[in-house]
C-alpha cells in the first residue's frame, strides 16, 4: 500500500496548542490530519465550532473581567491622587481669590479670565497656586461665578 504524499503547511497556533500537541506523542501534521478528518463529518464539525464559540466567550469573559479589574485600579489611583476640588463656599481660600480676580478685573473693566494680559503678571497662577488648584480649575470657578460676586 502506498503512502499518501505530505505537503508542507505553516500556521500559527495557540500556545496552549502548541504544548499540547508539543507533549503527545503526534505530530502537528497528525493534527491538522485529525482535525481535517473531523470537520469533515457535519455534526463533528458543528460539535467542535460550538466548542470553538463556547471558548471564545470563556476567554472573553474572562478579558472583560481583566479590564474591569484594571478599570477599578484606575479609578482608585485617580481618587488617591485627585481628590474632588472643594466648592467655593466650602473653602474660603477660593473664595477670596475669585473675589480679588473679579475686583481687578472690574477695576481694568475685562474679563476676570484675561486679567492676566492687563496685569502684566500670573495673576491667575498666582492665586491658582495660593489656593491649591490649578489654574483651569480656578478659571472654571471664576467662569462659573459660583461666588456669587459682581
């Protein structure tokens, strides 16, 4: 009886695959001739898809587990680092420097944001850094005119 002739194939496969079939006593060449054989049958190809697809969830499961886990860690780290900035009613501090931007720049008639380019100084900063925010937070605050002045 004559041997059917081989023919040579390249592939990429699952590390899990590889150890598997690594540790048996067959070749990936047996593999990928067993795996043939078997999807050739209709209901055998049907059985190992749905086990294909009940796989790809697992490991989806599984990702989606990951990334909430990460998500979390995130979320903790931005808490530990970023505390919510206090409102202006509950810290004095901003209160007092959205007041005095707003005084300047009443007394120069512009915007309390562009006080900056009338003072000639980093007024913003200036009071941004006294007060413990940064000067977008600070910015937002005067914008927002949560003080209640003017």
């Amino acid at each position: 009886m004559k041997r059917i002739p081989k023919v040579q194939i390249s592939g990429k496969c699952t590390a899990r695959s590889k150890m598997i079939v690594g540790e048996s006593k067959y070749t990936f060449g047996d593999a990928v001739d067993f795996f043939a054989m078997a999807i050739n049958n209709p209901r055998k190809r049907l059985e190992l898809e749905i086990k294909v697809v009940e796989n790809e969830i697992e490991e989806l499961k599984l990702d989606l587990v990951l990334k909430e886990v990460a998500l979390e860690k995130l979320n903790e780290h931005l808490n530990s680092i970023d505390p919510e900035p206090e409102l202006i009613d509950d810290n004095p501090k901003i209160k007092k420097a959205v007041s005095s931007i707003k005084s300047i720049a009443k007394r120069f008639g512009c915007d309390p944001v562009k006080v900056n380019q009338f003072t000639n100084k980093d007024t913003l900063g200036f009071h941004a850094d006294n007060c413990g925010v940064s000067r977008v937070e600070l910015i937002e605050l005067i914008s927002s005119d949560v003080s209640g002045d003017e």
